[in-house]
C-alpha cells in the first residue's frame, strides 16, 4: 500500500506527518417519484402496471425482490420489517402480504440503460411502489484522492456532461428506440435521471405523462461514503480541516470555505453514531445529503473491513430511499381526498408512514 507523507520541522526535530488518501468511494443519488395514477391503471401490457394492484404485488413479488442474493446479500429490508425490539426479519420468511402493507418495493433493472464515464464504474437501478416510483444512480471510484481531489470528482459527476447511455438486454424494443436516440452524446447527470424516469414510466408503467398531482424531487438525495483509505489519524479532530471541507461540499454541493464550517459540535449537523466507541466517527447531514466519516473502518486492512462499509453505505442509501418516498407518500396523502378513499392507506399505515418519515421506529442503517 502506498502512503502519502509530508516532512516538517518542530524544535530542530524533524516530523514525519501523512497525508489522509482516500482509495476507494461510494457516490449513490436517489431521485424519486410520488403518484396516485398507479391505482388507477386498468389492463396494461406494460410490465410492471400492475405494483399498484394488492393481489398481483404479491402475485409477482417473488420475480422483484429489493434485496440482492448471494455473495452479495444484504439485510436492511429484514431490518425494515421488524417488529420494536425484535430481531431482524429473515429475508426468506418475508411474505408477499407484509411487503405490500409496509411499503416495500419491487427492485428491477428493467429498460434501463447502461450508463458509463471514464474511470468511474455506475449501477442503475429502480425501485417501485404502489404509489410511485424511485430511481438510484451509484457511483463507485477507485485510486488514491486527497479530499480535495475528491471534491473535484464529485462535482464532476454532479455537474458535467460525462455521461454516456447504451440500451442493453434488459431493453424491450420500446426502451431501445428512446435510447438509440442519445447515443453517442454525453449527458449531465440530471439529463440520464431524467430520461431513465421518463422512460421507465411511460415503458414500464404504461404512464406517458408525469401526472399533474404527483410530486417528483429534481434535485437528488445523495449520500456519500468513503470505503478505503490512509494516512487518517482517527484521534485528530477533522473540524476545519480539509476532510471537513469534502463532507460540507458533497452534502450541500457548493464550494466550501474552512471560515463558513458549521461547527462539529453542534449535534444539528451530525447524527451519533450506532458505535460512539469508534473515535471520529461521525454521519455528517444536510438538508439533501449525507456523508459517512468512520476513520477506524476506513484504514482497517482487508476485505470484510471495506465490506463493512459499503454495506454501511447501501444500507444507508435505502433507509433514505424509503424515508424520502414515504415522506413524499404523506405529503401527497394529506393533500390527495382520493389517495385517502382509496383505502390503502388505513389508520396503522398512516402511522407506519409518519414513523418511518420520520426516521423512527426500526428503521437503522446497520
């Protein structure tokens, strides 16, 4: 492993200081989609119509599972569904009946597009609802970044037009007309967001215009995650210092400036941690992002260390994704009489949405 070091000079004595290196980084926006239209769609051959259906959810349950399998398997949703003080759920005894009454949704990779840009590997996946839809772009970056450098490939992502899109074998011939038509251009993030949601609404739900009473959020909850890195003192206080500075500028994306740092002691812009033993840890929030500062994870050497965080950091990712459209769900519920006749969402509903929305209840990002 290669270290990064700087000489200085104290009393005559010379110092040997390193420099913090991030190797390895999650990036993931979530951008998502609140509707009543679903409930109304009547026969339709686009192929996932019917989510908002209660008996061919759970007919088709089975074939769309939010959780991935395997050597990659993750436990949030088992999470999710506890019961208060109760353990996690077991993936396998999770039935169809309790997805559809806690709001879990279906996961597909269906007619959406490949997306690449240089030295960056990006997943894209969706997510529905009965009520709506969400769309995840990840990114995933390896190398040896400064936190500066670090800023700057974030904002690049964000902002520039870095982006090129390719239909694939998970694209009907629909699907593959749309994309065909960008090809060879590159795109802003917004513009592949944007077309992805376009897409797979009007493909996969049947719905060729984003309904008038729905509710979409333009600009993306993003959470952040360092998986990988060296040269961290986990017992140095990181306030005003550069690390400060990359967790600012990818939860507000704007410039930061070390003399306009909120102050690190004010619990307002951090949550504690689950493990307040683990010194220097910290989720750092803002009113659209969060960013995960665990140092001791980070510098641990082998794989099911960096597993550890990139779990941390999915896990994280859904417990947003959730906690958006369900905020989104109440939003439009408390404004929507027909969305409240439908009866989908009774008196214990309400509740389990208030709750989660909140960010109570058995909702944890480990």
């Amino acid at each position: 492993m290669r270290y990064n070091y700087i000489l200085t000079y104290q009393r005559g004595k010379r110092q040997v200081i390193s420099i913090p290196s991030i190797k390895r980084l999650r990036l993931s926006f979530i951008w998502t989609e609140t509707f009543t239209d679903i409930f109304t769609i009547e026969q339709s051959s686009a192929p996932l119509a019917f989510v908002g259906k209660s008996d061919l959810y759970k007919q088709n349950f089975p074939n769309g599972l939010p959780w991935l399998l395997g050597k990659n398997r993750h436990y949030f949703w088992g999470h999710y569904l506890k019961d208060n003080n109760r353990p996690p759920v077991l993936l396998q005894n999770i039935k169809p009946d309790r997805a559809w009454k806690q709001l879990v949704p279906f996961r597909s990779k269906q007619n959406l597009p490949s997306v690449s840009t240089p030295q960056c590997r990006i997943l894209v996946e969706a997510f529905y609802y009965p009520f709506g839809l969400a769309l995840v772009i990840h990114a995933a970056y390896s190398g040896s970044f400064t936190a500066q450098q670090v800023i700057e490939t974030a904002f690049r992502i964000r902002q520039d037009n870095i982006f090129s899109i390719q239909s694939n074998n998970n694209c009907n011939q629909e699907a593959q007309n749309i994309y065909q038509q960008y090809q060879g251009q590159t795109l802003s993030l917004d513009e592949v967001a944007e077309l992805c949601l376009n897409t797979i609404q009007k493909v996969n739900l049947g719905l060729a215009d984003f309904p008038e009473n729905g509710i979409r959020s333009f600009d993306p909850f993003t959470v952040f995650t360092p998986v990988q890195g060296d040269g961290i003192n986990p017992a140095q206080s990181i306030q005003n210092s550069e690390i400060h500075q990359m967790l600012e500028a990818v939860t507000t994306w704007m410039e930061p400036s070390s003399e306009q740092l909120p102050d690190l002691n004010d619990t307002s812009f951090q949550f504690p941690v689950i493990h307040p033993s683990q010194q220097g840890s910290l989720i750092y929030h803002q009113k659209r992002g969060r960013a995960v500062w665990f140092p001791i994870p980070l510098t641990a050497h082998g794989k099911r260390k960096r597993r550890t965080l990139s779990c941390y950091h999915k896990n994280l990712v859904l417990t947003s994704l959730q906690v958006e459209s369900l905020s989104n769900l109440m939003i439009l519920a408390a404004e929507d009489e027909e969305l409240r006749n439908q009866g989908f969402l009774t008196p214990p509903i309400y509740e389990f949405c208030a709750r989660r929305a909140a960010g109570i209840g058995s909702i944890s990002p480990l």
